[in-house]
C-alpha cells in the first residue's frame, strides 16, 4: 500500500546521534525537534475498480465488505444488504477493463486518545503494475485492520499531507508579510500603498485581505525517526499532552513540524522528490523528553 493516515498528537524533543555520512555534526549527539502522529490501525473497507475515460481515469465499480464498523454510520449511509459476493463476481467479469484498483479505508479515531467517534474515509493506490495482483491483494484485505508497522518503515523519507492551522479573515500584513508604512502616511498604515496602474480590471498580483490558513498542503521529505506504540517506547510525557491526551495507540515520530493543529487527520504517501542527499537510514535514538508541557 502506498501510504497511511494519523492523527497530529503534538510535538516533543528528541536526542539522536547524528549518523550522515557528509554531514559536519557526524558522529555527534543531536538535540532537534519531532512531531508525534497517532496512528490507530485503518480498516479496508472497499476497493475500487477504475477504466480509462477520456481524459482521465474513472471510477466504474466499488466493492464494499460486509464487515463494517457501527461508526462508519457516523459518516456514510450503511447498505441494508450484504453484497460483498456479488460484487466481487461482478468484479471478476469486468477485470478486463480495469486499468488500476485502489483500497477504500476507514480510519479508527476511537482507538486514538483524544475521544472522536465519527471516521475518516479515503483511498490507498496499491504499488505494481498487474492488475489481476492488485485485484486478488485488495480483495484479501477487505474486511481487515492495517497496522501502520505494516506499510512504513523507520529511517525512511514521506510526504505528509494536511489541512494547515484556520487563522480566518486576516489583513495584508499578516496574511503577506508586507511592510507597514510610515506613520505618517495617508489612508492607514497596516494596508498597502497602491493597487496598481488605473488601467485594467483584475490585478491578481496585488496584495489583499481574505482568508488564511485551513488549506491543504504538502511537505515533502519527512523523516520518520521512529515507528512503535506506548507498551514498548513510552512516548507521553507527564500529564499528558496539552490539548490532546495520551497516545494510546502505535504512534510514527517525524523529525521536524507538520501542517495542521492537534487532533487533524494527517495524510503520509511514498516521496516523489526524492533527493540524492537522503539516506534511508533510522538514527539512533538516544531519549525522548518527556518533560511535563504543563510547568
């Protein structure tokens, strides 16, 4: 499966030894900070089959389990009728025109340590190129949870996906870091000086206020530092963690910041910048502060 999902717990300190071959601190202990993602397992619930369209790919055929959780409810209108076998026969005759499967999953915020109910829902791309292969592994998944431990691997490179911190309506200032003006200037002083020649309808290019925040983006290259769960690396820190609570299932610690606040679904795919400089290789852990966030 190319990819998993988590939930942002919060951030801590990590001590590792830094083991890069052409870096200057080689060899040295390193202080840097690292991000906590929750990752409950995901169930497969589907899989869906997608043909050629015209300009695109379209999706022509779904196949759910009867297998489902009663907080998918919460999300989605459950069928009355169980159809997981018909469809797959269905699936089976109109294999020909399938040119890639994807695996439907839920997501299991139950399990996680901050008290949501209700699912997230989402499609997983399985990696080859048969498509017959991608077919018989979905269809042996239906029904049945993915642990994180499955699909990623420590030391290796991701890209993360999430839905960046909502700061609202926010003013040029903020919102494009543009310099305040004189404090004697006409008009005001947090706006900017002119909106362009007289001439033309639209500048798109001119600073203006309007919304900021609550988008989704893109980080590319994370580092997993670590893949484990709280029976074997005690990763909370005394108290708990501010604002969220106790991660109580197998959690992933990335080197660095991720988008989005506490509690938000995090999307994690395979890199496709990947650069020559990184090497696939976990650091050596040598503590994980669990210092109280609460004074």
């Amino acid at each position: 499966l190319a990819g998993f999902s988590g939930y942002k717990a919060g951030m801590t300190q990590v001590f590792y030894v830094d083991t890069h071959p052409t870096s200057p601190t080689k060899g040295e202990e390193l202080c840097v900070p690292a991000t906590i993602i929750e990752c409950p397992p995901v169930k497969a619930i589907g899989l869906r089959l997608y043909k050629k369209s015209l300009s695109s790919l379209s999706a022509f055929l779904d196949v759910f389990s009867d297998n489902f959780d009663m907080d998918l409810k919460r999300k989605i209108t459950l069928p009355k009728k169980k159809t997981e076998q018909q469809k797959i026969k269905e699936a089976e005759e109109k294999l020909e025109q399938a040119v890639d499967i994807k695996i439907l999953v839920q997501t299991q915020p139950r399990q996680a340590g901050f008290g949501k109910k209700r699912p997230e829902l989402f499609e997983i791309a399985i990696g080859g190129e048969d498509v017959k292969a991608k077919f018989d592994y979905a269809k042996a998944l239906l029904g049945k949870e993915i642990k994180v431990s499955e699909i990623l691997t420590s030391g290796v490179y991701y890209d993360v996906h999430a839905v960046t911190t909502g700061k609202g309506y926010q003013g040029v200032i903020k919102r494009f870091g543009v310099r305040k003006k004189f404090h004697k200037s006409e008009k005001g002083v947090r706006r900017i000086g002119t909106l362009g020649p007289f001439t033309g309808a639209k500048t798109h290019t001119v600073p203006h206020p309007g919304q900021m925040g609550f988008h989704t983006r893109t980080e590319y290259n994370k580092q997993v530092l670590l893949i484990s769960n709280p029976k074997d690396q005690e990763i909370n820190p005394n108290g708990g963690i501010v604002n969220y609570g106790l991660v109580k299932s197998d959690y992933l610690l990335f080197a660095g910041s991720i988008p989005g606040p506490k509690k938000r679904l995090i999307r994690i795919t395979p890199t496709i910048r990947t650069k020559a400089k990184q090497i696939p290789q976990a650091p050596e852990l040598q503590l994980i502060s669990l210092r109280s966030q609460q004074g």
